[in-house]
C-alpha cells in the first residue's frame, strides 16, 4: 500500500517522527497530573470515556495537539486504564490521513488496555461538509472499520461487541449516511442489539452502550435514531425490557458538545442511565474545557463515574454512582 506514491510504512514513519516533534515542542507529556481510581484494591473496570475528538487533516492543527495531551494525561493513572471510549467524531472528515494521524497518535501515547470506537456522523461522512468533500459512505465504511481492526476489532460491520475484563461494550454505528446526520439502524443491527443485550445481562453485570448520538436529553428520548424509514428505531425499548428486568445500562454518548455539567448524567428510568459526554477537544468557545472525559471504575457494589479534565489534570466537583446489586 502506497500515500501518493510513497510506502506507508515509510509515511507511518514520518508521520509518527513529526508527532513525537511535535510532542515535544508542545510540552505535551507536562500535560495533566497523576490520578488515582476512588478504590485501587476494589477496583474491577477502570476506562475512561471520551467524545469528538475530531482529528484534523493539518497534522500541525491545535485540535491534534490537544489530543496528544489529552493522552498523555490519561496516562497518568496509577491503576492501569483497561480501555479508552471514544464515543464518535473521531476524525472531522472522515478522511483517510486523518485516521492515519490519530493511529499515529495512539502508538505514541495511549497508554490504555484498548480502544473502543464508535462511527460518529463525522466519521460517516453525514456533515455540513460532507457533499463539498464528496463522501461516499462505502468509502467512509471502509475507513472507519480499518480503524476497528487497528483497535484489535474484527467486525465487517459499523457495530460490534467488545468484551473488557468481563464487561461488555456494546458499540452501535449507523447503516446509511444521511444529511442530517441522524444514525439509521436497520433491522438486522436492532435484531443484533436485543441479542447482544441478552448475551450481556446474563452476566449480571452493568452494560455499556456506545452510540455518538445521545439517546436521552432534557428529560426525554431524542428520537434520533431511527429506521431506514424515518420512523423511530424503537431502541429504547429494546435496552428498557433488559433494565426493567434488573440489568443496570448505562448508554455512552457525545455529538453536542456541551461542557460537563451535573445534568450530563441522566436516569430515565430504573436501571437505564446516559452520559451525555463533552467534547475532549474541539471546545473552540471555552477553550478552558478541552481535555474533559470521565473516568468509568465499576466496583462490585457500585458503578462510579467522575468527570475529569485530563489535560489541567482536574477533578471536577461532582460524581456519579449507580449501585449495583
């Protein structure tokens, strides 16, 4: 495989010389501080969870900067991270070079166990941008799932399932590029889901949804995913029926942008909770914000999530626990 009529071993090679150049001018490993979980000795799962990172083609952009800092800052846990969610938008077009930045950065300095993607509307192509940029969503396809399989996922499709220390990372990706952005899941991912699902609850332990695209906002289902049709997908009801039978849920997702606030965790009902995640690096009107993500640490008692900013190496002043039974 060749970039323009060089090897892309060689381009991976110069890509990652400029990263680490760049690293260094950045101050980026002085970013964030060391972090300890609530509970090092109880601790079960520890990842941290983040959104729209966007990756810009300009390998010199400040958004990649940030990321490589928002990195280096997770890093510094003194439990290891077991895995890093990133919750859709990771690259801002869809473009190849811009996976190849972000695989690049990940070699340098991610320091978790794994990494768990999702396909944001950025990611398929479905943006403002999209049709001066002429996606085809088979290619946006094809980039994102050489991603997957760069995180170690084998998936011919847009979603998967990854297992982490016994917990289970359900990921949902859209099956049509549109528009406006709105994630169509066809029958087969929802029949896929409700199996996943089962598989997972009988575990007995809390599961976790990955979509980019918030599920529950402002004290209501948003509706946004939806079928080929346009009706609702009905998702929500297919993850009610297992927390209606005890299972805990807790439905990971980004796409607005909003900074961290205490209304960012949400509980529609018994045993279903959203996080509405911030962006960890595209927070262009308070510039203060990049670098926010939440640490996740599931106990045998309780589901712990603290909102964090990665980069100034900050706690924020609030929590959120789900007891589990």
């Amino acid at each position: 495989m060749r970039s323009n009529g060089i090897p892309a071993k060689l381009v991976s090679l110069l890509t990652a010389a400029l990263y680490l150049f760049l690293g260094a001018v950045n101050g980026v490993m002085l970013a964030g501080k060391r972090y300890s979980p609530e509970n090092k000795a109880e601790l079960r799962l520890n990842a941290v969870l983040t959104a729209d990172i966007h990756v810009d083609s300009d390998p010199l952009h400040p958004r990649n900067v940030l990321l490589m800092k928002l990195l280096a800052g997770i890093g510094k846990s003194d439990a290891p991270v077991d895995a890093l969610v990133l919750a859709g938008d990771s690259a801002n077009l869809a473009e190849q070079k811009e996976y190849g930045f972000l695989k690049a950065m990940l070699r340098l300095y991610n320091r978790t166990g794994c990494v768990v993607p999702s396909m944001g509307n950025h990611d398929s192509g479905s943006t403002s941008m999209g049709k001066d940029c002429e996606k085809t969503f088979g290619t946006t396809c094809e980039s994102f799932r050489d991603f997957q399989r760069f995180c170690g996922i084998d998936s011919d499709t847009n979603y998967y399932v990854r297992v982490v220390n016994g917990y289970h990372f359900i990921v949902i990706g859209t099956d049509e590029m549109r528009d406006n952005g709105d994630p169509v899941l066809h029958e087969a991912q929802l029949a896929w889901l409700d199996e996943s699902l089962s598989a997972a609850a009988g575990t007995g332990k809390p599961v976790f949804i990955v979509g980019h695209e918030p599920i529950f906002f402002n004290g209501g289902f948003t509706g946004e995913y939806i079928r080929s049709d346009g009706t609702p997908s009905g998702i929500e009801g297919i993850i009610q029926r297992y927390t209606d039978a005890g299972t805990v849920v807790l439905f990971i997702g980004g796409h607005r942008h909003d900074p961290f606030t205490p209304g960012c965790f949400m509980n529609p009902s018994e045993n279903f909770y959203c996080i509405d995640l911030p962006t960890s690096t595209k927070n262009e009107d308070e510039p203060d914000k990049n670098g926010e993500a939440a640490a996740l640490e599931v106990y045998g008692d309780r589901l712990v999530v603290r909102p964090r900013n990665y980069i100034s190496g900050e706690w924020y002043g609030y929590r959120f626990e789900v007891p589990l039974r």
